[in-house]
C-alpha cells in the first residue's frame, strides 16, 4: 500500500539517539573507527527496530473460506449486493498485500455496480489507485485510449426522471376561468399561461384550476415565496418550452428551491439536471452539494459527488470537502450516494489513512464507517481500522472498545490490538497470554507469533520470531530484530547474512537501512554506497535514523569515502554487476551514473527493467516516465512510450509506436520492443518468422552488449519454440560469449532437448555459480536431475525465495506420489498461508478430490476462482466438483 502505519514506538522521542554527524561527517574528515566494544556512539547502536505495526487490514485466519464464501455468494446473489461482496474480496486481497487481485476486485465492484452511485465510488477508486497512469494521460489520450473507469459517468443517463411522478389525477374546475395568470412580485408582474403553470405541479393545480379561491383570481401576489421576477419569469418560459438551457446558475438555485416547495418536480428535475452539468470544479462542487443535499437533487449530488473523488487525494486538504462527508446526516447521504454510503466511507477512509493515518479526518471517517456498517464483515472491519487510529493517536481507552468489538464480531486479529494496549498499561504477562490463548485455538499464522515475541525475552522470543518466519516468510520484522541482535552481540557478519536472507526475495526499505548500517560498521562503504542508493531509488524522498534524517543526506557523506568513479569505471561495474545477476548492484551503479552528465533517457530505460525484475511494477513505471521526458531524440521518445503503453496493456498500441519508430530512424530498441511486444501477446506460431526477422535487425544496429545479450537470448528461445534447436544453441552460446549469464538457462533447455539431462545440469551449475541472485537457477536446475537432488535443489530454492509456488508443488506431489496424502496437503497448506497463489490452490482442490473430499476441494475451487475468474482447468475442476457437491 502507499501508506505506512508506523508503529507505536515508532512515534517515541529518543533523547539518547546519536546524532549523524557525530559518526559521519561531511567536512574532509575520515568515518571514525568502530570501537571494539558497544558504546553509546557505535553504529550498533543506531540500528532500532520498531516494533511491528498493527495493520489497519481484514485478516481472517482462514482468508481461503472467506474468498471461497465471497465466491459462492457472488454466483448466486442478488445483483445489489454483488459490489459489496467484491469490495470485501478486495479486502481480503489487501490484508494478503496482493496488489494486482485487490485492483481486479475493484474492477469487479465497479463492472457490478448496481447504482450510478457505486458506478462514481468504484470508478474514482480505481483512478486513485492507478494515479501513476494520470502521468502518461497525455500519450493514452494521443493514441485515443483512456480506461473506461477514468471517463466520469454520465449520471443524467444513469438517473433518468420518472415521467410518472406528477401524473396524478387531478379535479378541475373550469367554470369563469381565465386563460392567463399574471403573478405579481412586488411592483412586477409576470403573466402566465394558466394551463401550463397547473401542469407544474399537484398544489398548482390545485391554486390555479382546483376549488381554491385563486382559481377564480387573475392575479395572485408571489411575494412572499422567495421567487425574484426573473426566476418567475424563467418558470413561465420553462412551462411554455420545457428548457432552462438559457438561465443563469444563480436563478436556477432560486429556481430549485422554488421547484422543491411547491412539488414540481418535473421542473425540479430540469433545474437539477442543468445545474448539474455545470459542476466542473472542486469549487462548483462544494458550493452547490449544500443546495443538492437541502433540496434532495440526486442528479446535482451525485454530479458534485464525482468531481469530489475524482479529484482525491488533492481534495482532501479541503475542510470544506471534509466537513461535506463528516457532517452529512443519513438521508443527506443517501441522496448523495445512495445505496454506497459504506463503499464511499470505506474509500474515504482509506484515502485519509494513507495521506495521515492518525489524523482527525481519518477518524472521523472511520467513525462514520462503522456507523454504516451493514453487516458483521463490514462491522468487524471498520471496528478493527478504528481502533488501529485510536491506538495511534493514544486514546486506549477507545481503542480497547473498538477491537473488543472487532474480537467479539470473529476478527482474531484485532487481539493484537488488545494485547498491545495491555503491554503500554504494563501487563507484559497479560498480552503474551492474549496471544498464546490465539495460538492454542486456532490454526497458527506468522503474525501471532510475532506479535507474541513482543512480549517475552532471550531464547523464548528468538524461538517465536523463528516460529513467525517459517510460518509466514514474508513478515520483515523477524529478520530485522534477529540483525539487530547480532549487531548487539558484536557479530556483523551473521547480522548481515539475515538481512540479506529477506532482501533475496522481499526488497524492503526497512531492511535496506538495516544492512546500510550493517555495512557501515563494517566499514564496506561501497556497500553501504549501493544500499543507500537503491533506497533512493525506490523512494527519493525516504529518511533514515527514524525519519529525522533524509536518506540523499547519508548518500553524500558516505560517497566522501568511496573512490569516484569515471563514465568508463560505470560501465564496466555495471556490466559486471548485470552479468553477475547483481540486480541491487546495477541500480545503484545507474543511480551514479545519473548524477552525471550522461545521456539520462537511457539510463532510466535500464533502470525500469531492473526494478521490474526486483517486483517493483510502480518503481518502473516512474523511471519509464523519466525515460521518456528525457529522451535524447524522437524515434527514442517512441520506444519509452512504446514500453509504456506495452506495460499497462496497450498492446497494439505500444507496436504502434516501436513502427513509428523505426520509420524515423532503424534502432536496436524499436526493433526489439517490437519483436517482443509481438512475441509476448502473440498465441499464433506464425508469427515466429517475423520475431526472428525483427530480432536479427535488432542485432545488426549498434548497442551495447547489455542489450545485445538479451536479444540473443530472446531470439534463442523463438527458435527453441520453432524446433530448431542448432541455431537456438548458437544464440546462447553467443550471448555467453558477451557474459549475458542468464543465456545458461536457455543452453540447458537446448541441452535438455537433445536428451543430455547431464549437461544440462552442468549448465544450471554454471548459472548458480556466476549468478548472485540464483534461487530460479536452483528450481530449473532441480528438472535435469534425479529426485533426491531435485528434492535438495528445491529445498535450497525454499530457503533463498520462499514465495516461489514450484517447490512446495513439486513436494506435494512426490508425497502424494508415496500415498502421504496427508502430508501432501499439510505441505501445500504451509505455502498457501501466506501466498495466495492459483496454482496452489488448484493442486490442493485436486488432491482434496482424490480423497473425495467434496466440500475441502470445492473451497480451494472457489478460492482459486477468485484469484483467477477465467482459469480455464480451474472451472473444469470446480464444476466437476460441484456435481459432487452433498
């Protein structure tokens, strides 16, 4: 998520904390020699660990029968509640850090939308958690392409008026009745058509043709009404033609309230509509929501409503805006957003939490989300995000209430609200029993065993926290705490060997700072060099030593001490560094590079392949953007936007854009940008020829090996892919020859093809050995050899990268191969905990058939379903299961 909720200690004032400048100084000094022993001015000390965060997140202990639940729910629902259920899905997602499936569930809710109302919430969602595609607006605009959920909705469709509402049966009295009205307005007087006027509405009817004594007058004196001549005027004309296009905004208020005081609601709904086709601004819409909520104009509240979210997060520095939602009573609301009162707090309230999560507007919003919550899912949720902003703006007592609460509606998570709240009153034993009556009753998760580690000492915690990383290897803390012990025990190398087991394959800022320290009180200062850069990086804004020192700060002290580096110098690093699979090593060589006059477009190109290697989708996307605003020519401007609108699956697009290219100017990135675009979204094998052509015109224009290396790979796998296996061979051959290491991979595949198992495994070998990032060398190496080596390959891959699905896999089915059917399971079961991954799933739901367990493989089917609703093997499997369902 964009925001972090830092932890209770976190927000500690520390007094003793050394200052940066006592240890590394930026006058022509030399870093001070670590002292042999810990003192209070050692880089030991400056290593703290916060403690964990409470996550303000929906945790189930079982988040496979709740999405499994969401899903048998959404076939057969009534289509109302069908947003609703996708909305909790999405929090399910967001608890798992599941990105790319919680914005899928978002594009569930807005697709089954009910209301035009929800159409607005999920819509302005959904463009808020894709802001960083609002940057390349432009080039999606230039290419006559927007996503559908960015164009505002046109509510006036969406809300059509009810030609019935005013058709009531009215007795008239025709007797002695002139054919004109002349209403007077102080000195003025406005004649009317009689007719059209008792047409407006059931009480003038009534007035004007009905038995009141007016029927009979032919003047009657509005002056009392709050009705200026010209808004009476404008009425007139409106009874005469049916439009108000002509009228000013200020009359058409006056006309609104006019329309709501006397029932016309024909012209209320004209009024409503024209005034809400003039809200185009923040302005507009903050002015005129008070009016749209007085006079109950849906259409004009609904209008101001999506120019409001649309316009988040920048709106929500607006007290005005704030206090609209804060504010609002109930039917209010229900004008404003109908049905979606729920889904409008839930968003609000995520927007607030991640720009300030303790702030009041965050719990003003959270407190308005609880009190719309419609059901126990939504209650426990909103009670749990409450009490995780009560905590962080030190109001116990509240916060105590609020997970209560969250406990008693079955959120077992919330407990380690209440055990935290019990360890700041002093009741240490209190929170460890919390926590370890959780663990006894239900099945083990990694966050209680952290959280339990809080609050025990020596062995019993290092235990738990061990516990925590086997259970859930994606939790950070453990390996932070476990660095800075070993800091404090004088042992910097085992420190550093346990950082880096999280950052193999979790890249975390957090554990960064760590090993920047680490390396600091080693003295490797080019280490602490690379680490320093690569946070920066990811996030230039980051700051160190608990926020008070900005990271760019240490980058400039620390490079006193480390050798710069020429143009030639950065090149050669980086090639070895990329040959070398060093992927952290080669951004912090481009981020040098950077800083220097080089041609930046480039560089930046380099730098988004590399930060989509290390996962970090949104990281890359930014450095793409900077590629292309500092491209050095048209035809290279092409090629970054090209990639752009490849990546956020534009595909015809993005080939577009490399032709374009190539008719300015033949270069090595057009072609391959096209021969890959091509290649990626192709199905048919036809087109194998063409990739080929397009790859080998790549490689006869000038590049560096870098890129040279890639395309011989690539062009060796098209040709692996086409059965031609000599030229395959030769491609990566050659590639190796120009040190591109992962070519390995390719030869063994060739290798494996041409029945020599033997030599491809000594391929793999030769990858594992030159590569610093190995654990997928490990996993491909473990299919050219016997099981017994497999098994030990595939037990390494688990140690170097635990989120890698294959192994447990692989596992599972040699146990089930050997009857361990049990085993096999329990196997699959440890890797789904905290991976909520389809191909898991779906073995899990085969094996639970095999045992003729209906209901087990009918819940992994839907769970499964709901990573991936289109899965194809997964629907066969799910309806040949739900036949047997009992």
């Amino acid at each position: 998520m964009r925001s972090f909720f830092p932890a209770e200690s976190c927000k500690e004032a520390h007094p003793n904390a050394l200052n940066p400048q006592s240890w590394l100084h930026i006058e022509r000094g030399k870093l001070p020699k670590l002292s042999s022993h810990p003192s209070s001015a050692s880089i030991e000390s400056l290593i703290k660990v916060p403690q964990p965060a409470i996550l303000p997140f929906f945790k189930p202990v079982d988040y496979v029968e709740v999405l499994a639940r969401i899903h048998e729910e959404l076939e057969s629902c009534p289509p109302q509640e069908r947003s609703n259920l996708f909305l909790l899905q999405y929090q399910v997602f967001r608890g798992l850090g599941e990105v790319k499936l919680m914005r899928r569930s978002l594009q569930g809710a807005w697709q089954r939308a009910h209301t035009v109302h929800e159409k607005i919430i999920f819509g302005a969602w959904l463009k808020y958690e894709k802001q960083e595609e609002e940057l390349m607006a432009d080039l999606l605009a230039a290419c006559g392409k927007c996503a559908k959920e960015f164009a505002p909705v046109d509510i006036a469709f969406h809300l059509p008026f009810d030609v019935n509402a005013s058709s009531e049966g009215r007795t008239t009295n025709e007797n002695r009745i002139s054919q004109n009205v002349t209403f007077t307005i102080g000195s003025e007087k406005i004649v009317c058509d009689r007719q059209k006027i008792s047409e407006l509405s059931a009480p003038f009817h009534a007035m004007l043709k009905g038995h009141f004594s007016e029927s009979l007058s032919e003047t009657i004196d509005l002056s009392e009404n709050n009705i200026s001549p010209s808004g009476m005027k404008a009425i007139s004309d409106f009874s005469l033609n049916g439009s108000l296009i002509e009228v000013p905004p200020n009359l058409l208020l006056e006309i609104l309230v006019f329309a709501n005081k006397y029932c016309c609601e024909r012209l209320k709904d004209a009024c409503d509509r024209r005034l809400a086709s003039l809200v185009s601004s923040k302005e507009d819409a903050v002015e005129l929501m008070e009016y749209a909520l007085d006079e109950h104009s849906s259409v004009l509240a609904a209008s101001c409503l999506q120019v409001l979210l649309r316009d988040l997060p920048n709106c929500m520095n607006d007290n005005r805006v704030v206090e609209i939602f804060v504010h609002a009573n109930k039917q209010q609301l229900e004008v404003m957003v109908g049905p979606g009162i729920f889904a409008l707090f839930c968003f609000l309230s995520e927007v607030s939490m991640n720009l300030n999560s303790s702030s009041d507007t965050t719990a003003h919003f959270l407190e308005r989300l609880v009190e719309f919550a419609e059901n126990g899912k939504q209650r426990l949720l909103a009670l749990h995000q409450l009490g995780c902003v009560r905590l962080l703006r030190k109001e116990y007592d509240e916060a105590r209430c609020l997970f209560e609460g969250a406990v008693n509606a079955g959120h077992m998570y919330s407990v380690a609200g209440l055990a935290r709240l019990d360890y700041i009153k002093g009741d240490k034993l209190l929170s460890y029993g919390q926590l370890s009556s959780v663990i006894s009753s239900v099945t083990s998760l990694g966050w209680m065993y952290q959280e339990r580690s809080l609050y025990c000492d020596g062995d019993k915690r290092w235990e738990d926290l061990e516990k925590a990383s086997n259970l859930d290897p994606t939790l950070i803390y453990p390996y932070m705490y476990r660095a800075a012990t070993l800091m404090r025990t004088q042992n910097a190398h085992a420190a550093l060997a346990e950082i880096n087991r999280i950052l193999g394959f979790k890249l975390s800022l957090e554990c960064l700072e760590i090993r920047f320290f680490i390396h600091l009180s080693l003295e490797d200062y080019k280490a602490a060099l690379c680490d320093v850069q690569t946070i920066l990086t990811l996030r230039s804004d980051y700051r160190m030593f608990e926020g008070r020192v900005a990271a760019s700060q240490l980058c400039t002290l620390v490079r006193e001490h480390v050798e710069r580096w020429t143009t030639a110098d950065c090149w050669a690093r980086l090639y070895d560094c990329w040959s070398a699979v060093d992927d952290i090593g080669s951004l912090s060589v481009i981020y040098q590079m950077l800083e220097s006059d080089a041609a930046k477009g480039i560089l930046y190109f380099r730098q988004s392949l590399l930060l989509l290697r290390l996962n970090c989708p949104e990281a890359a996307m930014r450095s793409l953007l900077l590629a292309r605003q500092h491209a050095s020519s048209e035809h290279e401007r092409l090629v970054y936007e090209g990639w752009i609108l490849y990546d956020t699956g534009h595909y015809e697009e993005g080939l577009q854009k490399a032709e374009e290219s190539i008719d300015i100017k033949r270069s090595f990135e057009a072609f391959f940008l096209k021969a890959y675009a091509l290649a990626d979204s192709s199905i048919d094998p036809s087109c194998s020829p063409t990739v080929i052509s397009l790859l080998e015109d790549a490689l006869k224009c000038p590049s560096d090996n870098l890129r040279k290396g890639q395309a011989l790979n690539n062009l060796g796998s098209v040709y692996v892919d086409c059965g031609k296996l000599d030229l395959a061979a030769d491609c990566y051959i050659n590639a190796l020859k120009i040190r591109h290491t992962r070519a390995h991979h390719g030869l063994a595949r060739v290798h494996c093809l041409k029945n020599d198992k033997a030599a491809a495994y000594m391929e793999m070998t030769e990858l594992i050995k030159k590569a610093k990032n190995n654990a997928s060398a490990y996993e491909k190496r473990s299919e050219y050899c016997d099981r017994e080596q497999a098994k030990a390959d595939l037990e390494m891959v688990t140690r170097l990268d635990p989120l890698r699905a294959y192994p447990y896999r692989y596992r599972a089915a040699v146990l089930m191969d050997n009857h361990k059917e049990e085993e096999a399971i329990a196997e699959l079961s440890r890797a789904i905990a905290f991976k909520a991954d389809l191909h898991l799933l779906h073995l899990r739901a085969a094996f639970h058939e095999h045992k003729e367990d209906v209901l087990g493989a009918l819940r992994d089917c839907r769970a499964a379903l709901s990573v991936d609703p289109n899965h194809q093997e997964m629907l066969e499997l799910h309806s040949r299961v739900n036949r047997h369902e009992p």
